[in-house]
C-alpha cells in the first residue's frame, strides 16, 4: 500500500497535477465515502489546477485552488503526521500572517517587517535571510503594520513589498537584493504594502494597502528584471466617468486600494484584482446615497472587482460588487476561483460581506451571487442575475438599529478557503458576528499625514439568538453554494484553507489548533497544536520525495484584536506579537 | 446620545468656570471636533468611542495620568497602537484627552 502510494506520489510529482488514479486509488482505500463524491472523485483534474511539488504562488497556481495532488498524506496516513521542523521569523509584530511558498524543496516566506526567509525545505535549515532596513519611524506611525502577506517567485527571484511603500527584488539562489523600487510615498499617505505581490509574464503586480485611508489606493506594474514602473492604476477614479461617481470631488481622498493579491487569467491574457472598500468606512448620506453624504454616488472602482491588462495597465472590464460600500466589506479578498463548467468559464470570488460572486471570466458579467453567512442585515439580498442590492441599508449620523451583521471584521476574512476540482467543492470559513454601530461625521485627514477616516464608533455583538459570535468551515458547490457539509466553530476560524488530493481539508483555527478533516465528509481525523492562533496561510509541498505541509501560527491580525473580549480564553492570555511556521510530515 | 452628554458636561462645567473650561478643552475644540477626530482616528480600536474595551483598551474611566494619556498618544506602542505625535497637533491631543476624561456611558 506504501509502495503504491509512493508510485503515485512521485507521478504526481513528476507531473505536476495528474491526479485521476490516485484519486481512484484513495476512493477505493475509503469506502466509507459518500457514492457521489466517489463517483465526482474520478474526475480527471485541470493540470494547471493543482499543485504537484512545488507551490510557487499564493493560492498554488493561477486557478487560485488552494489544492495540492500530493496525496502521501492522506486520510490514511494522517494519524502519522507530526512536527518536522519550525522556524521563527522574530520581530513577529502582530504575528504570522504570510502564506509561504516552495520551489525546487526550498521553502521561501516573509515574517512582519517584510523579514523574508529561504529555508531547506525537508529539514528547515536557513538558506538565507533578508531583513530589509525600513523607515522604522514611520511604521511605528501605522495603523496596519508591520505584518507581510507574502512573497512571489519568479525569474530566478523573489519579491517583496515592504510598509514603507517599496518592491523589492532578491536574488533567489542568494537572497541579495536586484533592485529596491520605491512605489509610493507612504511618509505622506501612510499606506504601503502588506499583501503578496504577483510576477505575471515580465511584470511583477502588487497592490497598496487603502480603504480607509484617504488616498486613491494603487495597483502597480512593475517590470520584473529592472525594477522599472511599468503602470499605475489608481482604484479610486482613474478616468472622468469614474471621478463622476464621487460628488464632492471626494475621490481626491477616497480610499480604495487592492491589499491582496490578485490572479492571472492567461486564456485572456487578464489580471483579475479585488479592490478595497472607499472611504470613510461609513457614511451619513441615508438612502438617498447618490446626493448625500460625504462621497455621493457609486464610488467607482471601490468594492469592485476589476479586469486589468497586465501589460498596460488599462480596465477592461470590471463588477462593482458593492455600489457605494457603506460597511466597509471589500472586494480585496484575493481570492478568483477558476471553473470551468458546463462549456463556461468562471470566477468565484467572496466579497466580505459573505456575499459569493460568480462571474463568467471573459467579462465579469454574473452568473450567480449567493450567500454563506448565516447572519446578514445591510441588505436584504443581492439579485443573482443583475448583481442589484435590495433593501439595502444607507445610515445617518448617529446609532444603527438593528445592529449591523456582519460586523466589520467580515462575513469572511482575507485569508483563502480550498476548492477540489474532483468533486467540485470549496471549502470557505463563514464568519457569523454584528455590531452595534453608531455613524460620526468625519473629514479626511491629510496632514501632516494621512489618517484613518473610519467614520464610527462600533463594538462587535453576538448575532440574534447566540450568546456569542461563530463560525464554521463549509463544503459547498462554488457556483450555487449548494452545502455538503458544514463544521462549526466557537471562534471564526482566521486562516486559510489546504485541500489535497490525499482527500483532506486542513484547517487551523483560532486557538491555535491545525485540524485535517477527511474533505469528503468533514469528519475530523487528527488534530495538532500549534501553540498560538492561526491568522495566515498553509500550503504544501515535497522536498526529497516526502510530502510536507507548512503552516503559519502567530496572533496579532486588526480582525483579531476583538477575540479576547469576544471570547475569553484562551485569547485573553494569548501573547500577540509571536509567530512560528511549524513544518509537518508523516513519521 | 454620546454627543448630547458630552455637551451636559460641557454646559455644565460653563456654568461653574467658563473661561478655565475655554483654556482646557483641548485648545478650543468644539465637542463635535473632537468626536469626529476620534471617531475618525482612534475609533477603529477604542470601540464605541472609548467606552468599551475591544480592539483596543477601554478609556472611559481610565485612571491613567493625563501625561501617560498624551506620551501614549505621541510615542504608541509597538504592536498595539501606532504613534499619533506627528500625525496630530498638540491641541488635537488635547483634545482627545479632554474627550476621554468626559467620556460617559452611552
């Protein structure tokens, strides 16, 4: 059973994604499985779906499936599973969010203070390290910091952005610098970046932090050799029909930005990107939010996802999820699920509302909004078909009632859920929370440097009926939301997901514990602290022929902040500001 | 609501010493001013204004020192709270501290 597996695996290396037989394989070894998830789990997987050996971008690949086709680890095996190595980055200022990356058995990732780390893959022996020397006066100025999201990998090179408004490239094999670019002047904007960047073909894309600070949040383009500004793609009003949706001329401090990275649509040669919610977070216009308030109309291309030619630059298309956002939930999610399905093409992309979008690729035009929250009140639904809010919620200055669901921290988070292509499921945390909330009048603070333009004052409540907020990882089919299985959770679990084709879903949650689940029922088949809450990525990846899942664990996330009064312990004792990337293989 | 005790408060302090009460309150800020300043800037942590412990440590009622309040404000504190004494002006600070020191239940 060993050997066979171990045939299997190396095929899997060797190929990359070829997935049909051990997918048979594990059906056979698990008869316990659901007839039509065995039947689904036949299914040949998309080559370019799936990681094999190495994971070399933040979702995996562009299909962005969180998915690996290792399968030595697998529902088997996975009671041998148990620490190969850890790493700690230091400095972990409000902790690990970043999602690592493995090329060639080398494991490459950023720790807080864009502190980027290339490690022995099979024994986590360090290869390099590279601390950038920053503006520390102006990151003890800002708000979001110091944490980093994450690398790229690409032409012989990793990339890294940094808090005071630099992309930085390193020499793979050595770690030292090729070129340091600075991007934004973020001494006067505050912003800077904290998400991964992208490289896609010659060009390295990466987006600034925005939102509520009052800016007009860029995405750039960057030219992956030189280090050369190739583009610049304000999200707040880059053209006259989008400056035309901000009455009041407020899209000179709007907010936007693209925190997250995006994904690359090569069949059309497209960069696909969530943008960031305008600012301030809330507005006072009320219901007639075309003439009132502090920034009248739509607020283009805020809480929009958009379509961009990577090699201009130029829209080519875009879906404003959220028209004129007055509840702060993103489109920033950096998460474009590609399907193809039926003879269509698809991206499913989660607004943090917990609204679920499905696009047809080639023009973002809607194939279908569903919902994965059980708790949602600022609209009353969004129509599948035209993408038109009903019944929506526009406050006044002063208190909201009832209190807003979700609350602020998301219907779901930033972090990335998994989707197998076999059987068609996507695995995504639903976060269940609201807030009493209370709208004040705010204006944008510019000088000496640009401020929070947050718009409220607010605390998080229990939604209806419970005595505390939630949350729960589901199963769902990505394009009805139709549910399969779901786990519930005492605390929103903050993390990315991990599916593989050893037919598990790993999931770390809040507390610090990193469950696997066999992903076909949601049964829970080992589990494994890691000492602290997870609030980042996890990935996996082989080095030497053996498979290895690397995971980050350390507390310190803006969406985290409010779990001590929330929730009590263990949060109330947990120390912020500490990290460590724990490495698992089988014995 | 938070708005209106605030402005009690400020009325009522009027009555007793108006002209100390122009020197203190944060340089002259008016009450709306400086709630929009913090619901602007500090709000995001200090949740309902101050009044709640949250993201960030409740305010209202503190016993901290108006100097420990103003060096917080001015330097931070690595990983909790950023460093405002460049951002803002002394009388903003001022303000702010004013603001806490009156804040109520709202």
């Amino acid at each position: 059973m060993h050997h066979t597996r171990a045939m299997a695996f190396a095929a899997a290396m060797a190929a990359g994604a070829l997935l049909t037989g051990c997918a048979q394989q594990e059906t056979a070894m698990a008869p316990a499985a659901a007839p039509q998830a065995a039947a689904a789990a036949m299914m040949p997987v998309p080559p370019d779906g799936a990681t094999g050996a190495d994971w070399t971008s933040y979702h995996g690949t562009w299909r962005d499936y969180d998915f690996s086709s290792l399968d030595q680890i697998n529902t088997g095996t996975v009671k041998n599973l148990q620490v190969a190595w850890t790493h700690d980055p230091g400095r972990d200022t409000r902790g690990l969010q970043s999602m690592p990356l493995a090329e060639g058995g080398v494991l490459y990732y950023s720790g807080s203070y864009s502190r980027v780390y290339a490690l022995d893959g099979a024994t986590g022996k360090v290869i390099w390290s590279y601390f950038p020397k920053l503006d520390e006066g102006l990151i003890k100025r800002q708000t979001h910091s110091p944490y980093n999201r994450g690398v790229a990998l690409g032409h012989g090179r990793v990339y890294v952005g940094t808090m005071d408004g630099r992309l930085i490239a390193l020499d793979q094999k050595t770690g030292k610098p090729v070129w340091d670019t600075k991007l934004i002047n973020s001494q006067k904007l505050t912003v800077g970046f904290t998400g991964a960047p992208i490289v896609v073909k010659d060009m390295v894309v990466i987006g600034a932090q925005g939102g509520e600070w009052p800016y007009r949040g860029p995405i750039f383009g960057v030219d992956a050799n030189t280090g050369k500004k190739k583009w610049t793609f304000l999200t707040v009003a880059p053209d006259a029909k989008s400056q035309a949706t901000w009455g009041h001329n407020s899209w000179r401090t709007g907010g936007g930005g693209g925190w997250m990275p995006g994904t690359y649509d090569a069949a059309t040669n497209t960069l696909w990107w969530g943008t960031a919610n305008p600012a301030p977070l809330y507005d006072w216009s009320g219901a007639d939010f075309m003439h009132n308030g502090a920034r009248p109309g739509n607020n283009l291309y805020t809480t929009s996802v958009i379509a961009l030619d990577p090699d201009t630059g130029k829209l080519k298309f875009y879906h404003q999820e959220l028209p004129h956002d007055g509840w702060d939930f993103d489109s920033a999610i950096g998460e474009f699920v590609m399907i193809d399905q039926g003879g269509k093409s698809l991206i499913v992309h989660p607004n943090k509302s917990g609204y679920i979008f499905v696009y047809n690729r080639g023009d973002a035009s809607l194939v279908n909004v569903w919902r994965i929250t059980e708790n949602s009140n600022f609209v009353q639904s969004i129509d599948p078909k035209t993408g038109e809010l009903i019944g929506r919620r526009d406050f006044t200055a002063g208190h909201v009632d009832p209190p807003l669901c979700p609350a602020i921290d998301g219907g779901v988070s930033w972090n990335s859920g998994a989707y197998d292509p076999r059987t068609n499921t996507w695995y995504k945390v639903g976060n269940e929370w609201c807030m009493d909330l209370k709208v004040v009048k705010t204006r944008p603070i510019l000088e000496p440097q640009a401020q929070l333009d947050i718009g409220a004052d607010f605390h998080e409540v229990p939604p209806p009926g419970a005595d505390k907020p939630w949350g729960h990882v589901d199963a769902r089919d990505p394009v009805t939301g139709q549910i399969k299985w779901q786990v519930k959770f005492k605390e929103p679990p903050m993390a990315s997901l991990l599916a593989t084709a050893g037919n598990l879903l790993f999931v770390p949650d809040a507390e610090g514990m990193l469950h696997a689940y066999d992903s076909r029922t949601g049964k829970e088949l080992w589990s494994h602290s890691d000492g602290v809450g997870h609030d980042g990525g996890i990935m996996t990846y082989a080095a030497n022929g053996k498979q290895y899942v690397a995971v980050v664990a350390g507390w310190g996330g803006m969406a985290t902040d409010g779990f001590p009064k929330m929730f009590g312990e263990p949060f109330t004792s947990m120390p912020r500001n500490t990290g460590v990337l724990t490495v698992y293989t089988l014995k | 609501m938070s708005k209106s005790l605030l402005g009690i408060a400020a009325v009522a302090l009027c009555l007793t010493a108006a002209p100390v009460l122009a020197a203190d309150k944060g340089g002259g800020m008016s009450d709306d001013e400086v709630e929009g300043l913090f619901a602007s800037t500090c709000g995001f942590c200090h949740q309902d204004g101050g009044r709640v412990a949250g993201k960030g440590p409740q305010l209202m009622g503190t016993k901290r020192s108006d100097a420990f309040i103003v060096n917080r404000i001015k330097h931070g504190k690595e990983g909790y709270m950023p460093a405002f004494g460049q951002a803002l002006t002394d009388r903003e600070i001022k303000g702010i501290v004013h603001y806490i020191r009156h804040l109520k239940p709202d």
